[in-house]
C-alpha cells in the first residue's frame, strides 16, 4: 500500500492520504517536547512528504495547531509594505514567521503565506485585482479567489501564473499549507 495515496473521506468528496502526521505530541498531551523539537518534528514531516496533519484544540488546549500556523478570518489587518493595509477574508502564516512566534498587536506586518477573498456581488473587477497584485507583490505566496456565485474559484502565484477551478475541483494548500485540500463545492454548499 502506498502510504501518500489518496482516499476519499466517508461520503464526502474530500481524499486524504492514507498516512497522515498525529498532531497530538505537538500539543504535549503525552510528555514536553519544546517549541525547537515541535519545529523540528513538522519541517521533518513536511520534508518527508507528508501531507496531512491532524490537529485538534483539545490537543494541549490549542498549541498543536499554535504549532503548525496561524489561521486568521477577516478582521485581521496586514500591513502590506507599500503602507497600505489589507483584510483578506481567511488568511494563513505559517510558523514561525512571527517574532518569537506571538502574535502581534494591531496590524500585522507580516504578510500571509495564503490570502483568501471571497468575492462578493458588490466587487469589481479591477479593485479585485489590484487586492490580488498588492499581495503578490508584498510576497503572499498563494492567493485564492473564490466566486460563490459563479462556483469557481482563481489560484495566483502570480500575475500570469494563475489556475481557475470549479465545483468538482479541489483548492489544493501545496506547499504553503501542506495537507490542505478541499473540494471547492464542498465548502460552497
């Protein structure tokens, strides 16, 4: 059997590998392993190839997931090097980006490693690629762009490296969130 093989998840549409990384040491439920060792342990599995990581709050009341990154919805601020400072809808940093990985006070200036807008009726086109250029020039490495509405979503690493995806196709975290994947319908519906 191969271990990085993907299989679908219940009824769902969403496949995960079959080998997946057990967040609960990260959280210390079982004995102290220390913020360099917790580091150490997810750059190694991420260098192994693994690409699913199981984590809960309840693993040390939330430190496994501290541990792999931080997730922020819209209210968050990043304050983009140009001075101007943006919300994206969801918004993924990675681990140890922050100083001494707290969380800062105010607007962040730490840019994300993932930017997700959702797009809503009132957007326009061009505001909405002006968002997507900020971020990529600021150095956000992936940006999504989903449409409800159309059920489709844009993938940017760049300007003009930029994939569309619909209903049936999954929005995949690659290497900015390794393990991340969902089918687009899925989180529409």
């Amino acid at each position: 059997m191969d271990p990085f093989a993907r299989r679908r998840l219940g009824r769902s549409t969403l496949e995960l590998p079959t080998l997946g990384f057990g967040g609960a040491p990260l959280g210390d439920l079982f004995t102290e392993i220390g913020e360099a060792n917790a580091l150490a342990t997810v750059e190694h599995a991420c260098d192994l190839g693994l690409g699913y990581f199981d984590s809960a709050p309840w693993y040390g009341c939330g430190k496994s997931e501290h541990r792999l990154g931080h997730v922020f919805e819209s209210s968050t601020g990043f304050r983009l090097p140009g001075g101007n400072v943006r919300s994206p809808d969801v918004a993924f940093v990675a681990r140890g980006r922050f100083e001494r990985d707290e969380l800062p006070e105010g607007f962040s200036p730490v840019v994300p490693d993932l930017a997700i807008e959702v797009l809503s009726p009132e957007d326009r086109p061009r505001q909405v690629l002006d968002k997507i250029g900020e971020y990529l020039q600021a150095g956000v490495r992936l940006v999504w762009v989903v449409d409800p509405r159309k059920a489709r979503a844009a993938i940017y690493r760049s300007l003009t490296d930029v994939r569309e995806v619909g209903a049936g196709d999954a929005l995949d975290g690659e290497e900015v969130v390794p393990g991340f994947r969902c089918v687009l319908g899925e989180i529409l519906a």
